[in-house]
C-alpha cells in the first residue's frame, strides 16, 4: 500500500513536470512570434477591431490562412497586429471581412475593413 501511494506522488509530480514544461514552450513560443511581428523588418498592417467583434475568432482564422497576429490594445481599444507581406493587404482584408459576415452579419452592421496604416 505504501509502493502504490509513493508511486502516485511520483506520477502526480511528473505530470506536473509536463504540465509546466508545456506552458512554458507555448509562453516561449508566444514571445517569439511577438518578437517578430515587432521587428522593423516584418511587414505588418494593424486592425481595430470593432465593438462586437472577437478578436480570438478572428486572429484564429488568420493563423489558420498563415497571418501570424497578435493582439494589442490601441489608444484604449483591441486591435490586430497582422504579418502581412507586401501586396497581401487585400487578401487579408478579404479574409477579415469573409470572418466577420460568417460569424456577425447580419446582426452587426461592421464598418469596412481598414488598417490603421491606411488610415493615416
């Protein structure tokens, strides 16, 4: 009776081990990719997202199309950091704008898509 409660303090603990381990490498993993998209040598187009609007849905589409993104608070509101390559802008909006009409029209009317580089 002894072996099997020692045996499963042990267990407890490695499964705590990899647990940690794991949260780590995602943390890690989460870093690098903010360090990219902060590099002044990727190019990238910022998203306000507005009212209404989940910015995890809409960042977890962009990864799935291969637009690594981050979310960032901008003057007092969620936007996007969106990796985008030169000549992308349209696809990616095209993309966003795909996101928000399957997942929020008709009940929201959205403003169009606009980067906050286009803006300015």
């Amino acid at each position: 009776m002894v072996w099997a409660s020692i045996a499963l303090v042990l267990i407890g603990a490695a499964v705590l081990v990899m647990i940690g381990l794991s949260i780590a490498g995602m943390l890690r993993k989460e870093e690098a990719r903010d360090e990219r998209l902060h590099d002044p040598l990727t190019p990238t187009v910022t998203w306000e997202v507005p009212p209404g609007v989940d910015p995890v849905i809409v960042g977890g589409e962009l990864t799935a199309a291969g637009y690594p993104n981050s979310l960032e608070d901008h003057a007092g509101a969620p936007s996007l950091c969106i990796s985008c390559p030169p000549g992308e802008r349209s696809q990616v909006r095209s993309l966003i704008e795909a996101v928000e009409a399957e997942q929020y029209a008709p009940a929201l009317q959205l403003p169009p898509v606009v980067f906050l580089e286009d803006a300015a």
